[in-house]
C-alpha cells in the first residue's frame, strides 16, 4: 500500500493535463479559483506536458517512461500536485511505479510523486475533509453524475464529488441509469473499434434523456467531450459539465 502524506498546510501544485490544457482551459482555472478561496496557494509548473497515459495504454512503455520522466522532472519541487482528471491522476497513481519499478534513479521518484497526486475532488474531500465549500449557484440547477472509468475503479472516486455538490445551495442532484458504466470514449478504444464506442455512447445518450437533471457532472473532460458531442450531434437540449466548473460558478461573486 502505497503511503500518503496528508495535504493539509500545503502549496499545490496544479496538473492541468493535456485536454484541459488545449480545450477546457476554463476547467483549470476552476480549480485554481476554488483552491485559492479557500485559501491554499497555487502554482503551475511551466514544464509539464503529458502523463504519457496515451503511450502507455497503447502499449508504447518506453516512450511513455520518456513522457513520465518530463513529468517527474517538471513536478520535482511539488509537495502536493492535483489534477482535474481521474485518469490521468490515476496513470500517475497506479502505473508511474510499475513503469520505472527497479530503475534506482527514476523509481523513487515515481513513488513519491504517486504518493502525493490527489484528484481534484478527493484532494478536498479526502485529503482536507471539507465536504462543504459553502457555495451557492447563481440559480436553481438539475444535475446527475457519471463516474468515470479510471476514477470510479481506480481511485475509488464517487462519493466526493457527490458530497461537494449536495452540500452547494441551489443543487438538487437526480440520478442517472447505468451512472457507472463506461461513455464508450477509453482514450484511442473509441478511435480504433468506434462501432463498439459509439454503441455505448449511444446507451449513455438515452439513459442522459431519460434523467431528471439538465446537466450531467463529470471528473474527466474526456468523458465530457464524448458525451457532449453525442448530445449535441441528437440536437439534445442536455450537457455534460465538469465538476471543477459547476462549483465554481457557485463562488461568492468576484472571487
């Protein structure tokens, strides 16, 4: 069992990951407007480029170890790095330590950057145990959540995102069918057996029609670039949000 300092009374670090970076940059500044509100100082490492999931979910370990290791170098100085992205914190997590296992000069290094990664959520939550950030949305707001893949299953994420919306004021939380089953994206499995991917999108558009909620929340922007554009594609009315951008549209005005 890989030990876990505890975050609290320290700087973060902030893993933006590449999809965020190049599309939903709003996303990371979410996060980096409900960190500073509660006080936690912030800062982005300029170095940082991927984790090397890709790579190495394609089975390409030496060139993701040659990403990994940008990584590494990038966040060398960190005492706490979170990322507004269940699989890339999960790569970085679970597969950092395997990829550079026995390697006496990266190895450790591997470690201790796995033992210090939160998710954005379960930073909060878990790591600082604030379930309520006592915000408030601008108006009344349907929502229901889909876990996504790495998160749910390698995180054990689910509960902490849940938490910090029940606890936000003008958030009433419906449910999703099949909340924890695959948006069928799976990095480049939706590019290589897209049949297969688009009949679970499909699945997971009904099941969205079929909910109460207007928005559905999610951790991992892949997820949401998935669904959103399945949804857009049936013209429906419904959208697919980031956890970080819900809460944070929910701040005390000018924060």
């Amino acid at each position: 069992m890989l030990a876990r300092p505890s975050p609290k009374d320290k700087p973060v670090s902030l893993f933006v990951t590449c999809i965020v970076d190049m599309i939903y940059p709003d996303t990371g500044m979410s996060v980096v407007q409900i960190l500073e509100h509660l006080g936690i100082p912030v800062d982005f490492p300029m170095a940082q480029t991927c984790c090397g999931q890709p790579a190495f979910n394609s089975g390409y370990r030496e060139e993701a170890a040659t990403v990994a290791k940008q990584f590494l170098k990038a966040f060398a100085n960190a005492e706490v790095i979170v990322s507004p992205s269940g699989s890339c914190t999960a790569m970085i997590r679970h597969e950092y330590p395997s990829l550079f296992e026995g390697d006496p000069q990266w190895g450790p290094l591997a470690e201790r950057a796995a033992s210090i990664t939160w998710e954005f959520t379960e930073y909060l939550v878990e790591g600082l145990g604030i379930e309520d950030l006592h915000l408030k949305l601008p108006k009344q707001e349907h929502f229901a959540f889909h876990d996504a893949c790495h998160g749910l299953r390698m995180l054990g994420l689910g509960s902490a995102a849940r938490t910090l919306l029940e606890n936000t004021e003008n958030a009433e939380i419906h449910d999703l069918e099949e909340c924890d089953v695959c948006c069928g994206f799976g990095g480049l499995f939706a590019v290589k057996m897209a049949n297969v991917s688009n009949a679970m999108l499909q699945t997971k558009i009904e099941n969205i029609e079929a909910s109460e909620a207007d928005t559905i929340i999610t951790g991992d922007a892949s997820c949401l670039t998935q669904m959103n554009g399945g949804l857009s594609r049936k013209k429906s009315g419904k959208r697919v949000a980031h956890i970080a951008d819900v809460l944070a549209s929910g701040l005390p005005k000018g924060k």
